[in-house]
C-alpha cells in the first residue's frame, strides 16, 4: 500500500513518514501543492494525506484538480484550522475525511486504514487475501496454499498483493513499477520481470493452481481456474 504526504511543515512530514511506515506503508513526501499534484495524478497511491495551507498551490486546489481528472483516490484532509467552513469547503472538494492538527497518531491511522477499507475489498478481518487456492498473509509476510508456505520479501509480497487486489484486471509493467519502486528509484521494466519469476518459482513450490499469465506487450495478471 503507498501512500501520498502533501505537507509542507517538514518536521511533521517526516513524523508522518515514520508513522506511516513503522504500519507497513510505503511513503511519499512532496512538500508543495504543485509536485504534490503532480505525485497524486500518477493514480499510483492507495491513500493521500493533503494538508490545507501549502505553498504554490493550496490544498483545495490540489484536491479539485485532481478530482477533475477523474482520480478518485481516498483523500484525508490536514489542516490546523478548525472552523466549520474548512471542512465544508474541503468535503465540497470531494475530501474523504478531514482531520484537524494536532491529532493523535492513532487516530490518523485508523482514518487511513479506513478509507482503505472503502475500496472495493477483497480481505478478510484479519489482513489476509485470498484468491483461488491462495492465501497472503499481511502479518508473516507469507504465501500460503493448503499445507504449504513461503516467506516472501517486502517487494515479492508488495507484488503478489497488487495482483490479487486487481485479479479481474491486467497490470501493466508500468504500473507495477510505479507502485512498487516509485517515482524517484532507478529501478526498470527488468525489476518487474525478475520479481515474477520469483513469484512464478515460489507458486510452483506451493503447487498452486493459481499462475501468473503474462499478457504480451501489455503486462500481467493472475490466472485463477474456476
Ligand atoms: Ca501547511
């Protein structure tokens, strides 16, 4: 899961980063409207954390452009104003929820683990997906088919996670690469292959009926027989 921090206060950008990831996300930090809007119309982000007052462009702006682009990703709102015309305002953008300053770490958490929920789910109560003869377990990181398992590392997991999450679809190399390596790495369409032979490997070590169908020049997606 990725997340998006618009915030221009770079302490509490970087208190957010912490946060964020000690929960098992993956954090981007942008620290202007502009490069913040920017980040977000890549469509490659689970969640955005967008503060009000930013420098170039402010928060409300951000979030109606990117509306307007047809992007519906969950946003939460951040601001350290507190009047009923903000939240208004910013839920009139297309806000998902707002948040004001100071909050709880806590209560930030639960408001992204929320809005995560808010999409289409596939997971049961306790974090796991499933899919065919298939279980991902957020908690161990691992692989699970009948009696048999593996571990996977942070990337194979991040990648067997987007393929069950979009079964129905096809991912392209592209996407994958973003959403997996981001923006500023120097990682190529040759990270994502390697990465599926991995996969590929360890379903056949699982003896899953689950496999990953390459679909040529376009990219990858799980094939689950009935
Ligand atoms: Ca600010």
């Amino acid at each position: 899961m990725r997340v998006l921090v618009i915030e221009d206060e770079v302490r509490l950008a970087a208190t957010l980063r912490d946060l964020l990831e000690m929960d098992g996300y993956t954090v981007d930090v942008c620290h202007d409207g502009e490069s913040g809007l920017d980040n977000a119309l890549s469509a490659i982000y689970d969640v955005i954390l967008l503060d009000v007052m930013l420098p170039k462009l402010d928060g409300f702006t951000v979030l109606r452009r990117l509306r307007a682009s047809g992007d519906s990703t969950p946003v939460l709102m951040l601001t350290a104003r507190s009047e009923v015309s903000d939240k208004v305002q910013g839920l009139d953008c297309g806000a998902d929820y707002y948040l004001t300053k100071p909050f709880e770490p806590r209560e930030l958490l639960a408001c992204v683990r929320a809005l995560i929920r808010r999409q289409p789910e596939l997971r049961t109560g306790d974090g796991t997906l499933t899919c065919g003869d298939l279980r991902l377990d957020k908690n161990t990181f691992s692989l699970i088919c009948g009696e048999r398992s593996v571990r996977l590392s942070r990337k194979e997991f991040d990648m067997m996670e987007l393929l069950m999450l979009n079964q129905k679809q096809v991912l392209t190399k592209e996407t994958l690469l973003l959403k997996i390596w981001g923006y500023e790495s120097e990682a190529e369409d040759n990270n994502v292959e390697v990465y599926i032979s991995f996969l590929r490997r360890k379903l056949e070590h699982l003896h899953s009926q689950v496999k990953i169908r390459t679909i040529r020049m376009v990219g990858y997606c799980l094939e689950i027989p009935e």
